[in-house]
C-alpha cells in the first residue's frame, strides 16, 4: 500500500530515531526505501543494522553525493506503493501518522497529495512549536506562489502522481514550492490538521536558505505573471530578497533561530510534555 522514501546524508546523529519512529507507526503495511546519498560518517551502518533486521527495509546506495532532489525522484523510480510518503532523516513521525492520513485518502480516492501539520523540536529534541495549521481550503494558486503550500517532510502522494509530476533539479531547495505551484490546477491537495510529525528546527544554514530564495525568484520569474500582476511580481521578489538580508544580519548575531520560532504556534505545558513522552518512546524503542 505505502512506500516510504528517507534519502539520508551524514546524519548519524539523528537517523535512528528517524527509522524508529516509523516501526512504531500503528500502520504497519509499507516498506521502508532508505537511499544513502553519499555519507562519509557512521549513516550506512546505522542504516544497514535496520534493514538486517526488518524485510520491509530496503537500503541502497552508489557512494555518490548527488542531493534531495536527485533521491526524491529515485524514490519514486524505485516505489512499488500506491502512495508514496517522504521524510527526512532528522524528523520524527508521530505513532498515528500514516494511519491518519491513510483513513483520509482511502475516503476519498480524489485527493492526490495530502500533508499535516507537525510539532517543531530543536537539536535536543525539546518540542517547541506547532506548524502547518492554515486552511488548505481557502487558497487559490495566488496564494500558493506567495507562500508553500505544504509541509515537505509530511507529504503522502499517489504514486501515479508522482509519476506525472517529478521533482525539478532545476529548482534545488525549493523543489516542493515548484512542484506545488506547477501542479496546482490539475492537484487536489488535502491536509490532516492534526500535529502528526516531529519537524526538526535547528540554526537556519545561512547559504541554503540564500539559495532557496534564489530558486524561488527564479519560479517566480517563470511562473508568476500567470497569476499575478507585474507589480504584485516585483513586490515577491523584493520581499525574498529582503528575507534573505535579513537571514543573514540575524546570522551574525547568532540570532536566526529568533525568525524560525517566529513561523510557529507555541506549545503550552501540556503538550510538551505529551509530546516530549512520544519523543521519549521513539528514542527508548528496539525492533524486536
């Protein structure tokens, strides 16, 4: 039924409880396509204990760093799934997530792509936010190219969608944007409001989030005056050079994760201590 892709670079520190939190899922019918995109530390033997241990898990790799978006596209190649899940090797999924979104799309076979909204944790795995709670129902493809539509990392798709509609490795690190914004009108996108997954938020790395800025102009030189006026046009690109300026002088100060925290909705006490528990399971579980 379900194939989930996590393409994995140098992430030793985190991968385990990536991999964890997934055997932990309630929903128990997928196969698990973990793709080493060239590693040098501990990642693929890490990797590989899981797999010797569980048939559902496959491992591949070519020793060859050749990025997100190259391994996105041979998750896709490789699926044997009709829906196909993605995440990445610092998060964490919340024991209920593929069974939640599942119960949607089995509903309601029209919906193509379907997202949730997360927890954010910091590099202690401390919760510190929720993210991803807008009303996917009243945006319009306008709004879609002034803002991302869905969380990445939460993604399930059809895996014939898919098939259509391949990531663009002209688009490096803004390659979900792109994809959204070029597929909006033939999409039915749907999301699970409920805080379903553990979205990692470290310190912003400075020079990626420049270039997913420049990717992002770049879309909207090629996109936007399909649905927006030259002025409104003029006026995105200027804010995302002004973000990026921005990024940059708090970075300085070793303030960035002030702008980050700003993008989510605090926890009360409540819930980072259910959440906290959930972490707590996840990083104490041993395959059996």
């Amino acid at each position: 039924m379900l194939t989930i892709g996590l393409p994995f670079y140098n992430s030793q520190r985190t991968l385990a409880n990536a991999i964890r939190s997934v055997l932990l899922q309630s929903y128990q019918d997928w196969e698990l396509i973990l793709l080493d995109d060239g590693s040098t530390d501990n990642s693929y033997e890490i990797a590989r204990e899981f797999a010797q241990n569980d048939s559902r898990i496959q491992l591949m790799r070519d020793a060859v760093n050749r990025g997100l978006v190259y391994r996105l596209n041979q998750v896709i190649d490789l699926a044997k799934g009709e829906y196909i899940a993605r995440m990445d090797a610092d998060d964490m999924m919340m024991p209920l997530k593929l069974e939640k979104q599942l119960q949607v799309l089995m509903n309601d076979k029209s919906i193509d792509v379907i997202d949730t909204a997360a927890y954010t944790i910091d590099e202690n795995d401390r919760p510190t936010g929720k993210r991803g709670m807008s009303d996917l129902s009243t945006w319009d493809r306008k709004k879609a190219f002034k803002s991302v539509l869905l969380f990445h990392p939460t993604v399930i798709a059809k895996a014939s969608w898919y098939r259509k509609n391949r990531y663009d490795e002209d688009y490096l690190r803004s390659e979900d944007f792109e994809l959204w914004c070029r597929t909006f009108n033939n999409t039915v996108f749907s999301r699970v409001y409920d805080p379903l997954f553990l979205y990692r938020e470290g310190k912003v790395n400075i020079k990626a989030y420049t270039t997913s800025n420049r990717t992002h102009r770049k879309m909207l030189r090629k996109y936007g005056l399909e649905v927006m006026s030259k002025q409104e046009l003029w006026i995105e690109i200027i804010r995302s050079h002004l973000k990026s300026t921005l990024y940059r002088m708090f970075a300085l100060l070793h303030m960035q994760h002030f702008l980050s925290a700003k993008r989510n909705t605090p926890l009360d006490a409540e819930q980072v201590k259910q959440v906290s528990a959930v972490i707590a399971e996840i990083r104490a579980f041993k395959a059996s």
